[in-house]
C-alpha cells in the first residue's frame, strides 16, 4: 500500500473498528485530519476520491445516513466502514472481467 491517502484510511478504520468487522464507520474529514491536521480541508477531495476508487475495488463501504451509496451517484455527508463479505462480493462483481482479473495477484 504505497498510496498514503489509502493508508491513511486504513489506519483511521482500524482505530475505530479494531475487530475488522465493518460495523464501525468514520467520517472522511477523520481521515483528512489524521493526515494533516492543520490544512485538512485541502487533502479532503483526495480522500473522497481514494475512497470511491476502494469502494470500486470491493475494499471500502461509503454509506449515507447508514445505507450504502451508489459509487457512480452520491452527494453529501458520508462515512466510511470496511465492507461486509456482501460488498466486497458485489463490488467485484460488477468489474470489467479485465480489471477483476488483475487483482488476482498474478503479476506474471
């Protein structure tokens, strides 16, 4: 995990879900603030759109008043939790067959 914004999210999520069960969930300013906490309103948009780019991947749940949010359509106050073994599944299962096979691990 070489993306700083990433692990940031992470390290965030772990703080507030030591389990890494997916039921705890943290605001995205949380994440922003972890990273600088002077400034944070400047790294937000990135932390936003790294988040979408997990919640893509099956990595990461965004949800509004406790409902998933649809990636492709969403606006306003967020949260961020790690995903049920449902989401993950779905997330994978809507990418392009090219994409699901890259993350595989194969790197042959």
């Amino acid at each position: 995990m070489s993306d700083p914004i990433e692990a940031a999210i992470f390290e965030t999520l772990a703080k507030a879900d030591p389990k890494g069960v997916g039921g705890k969930s943290v605001e995205p300013s949380d994440v922003a603030k972890h990273i600088q906490s002077e400034q944070w309103q400047r790294v937000l948009p990135k932390v936003r759109a790294t988040a979408l780019g997990l919640m893509r991947q099956g990595k990461l749940t965004i949800t509004k008043k406790g409902k998933v949010v649809d990636p492709s359509n969403f606006r306003g106050v967020t949260r961020l939790r790690l995903p049920t073994e449902a989401e993950t599944a779905a997330a994978l299962a809507a990418l392009p067959p090219a994409l699901a096979d890259e993350d595989d691990g194969d790197f042959a």
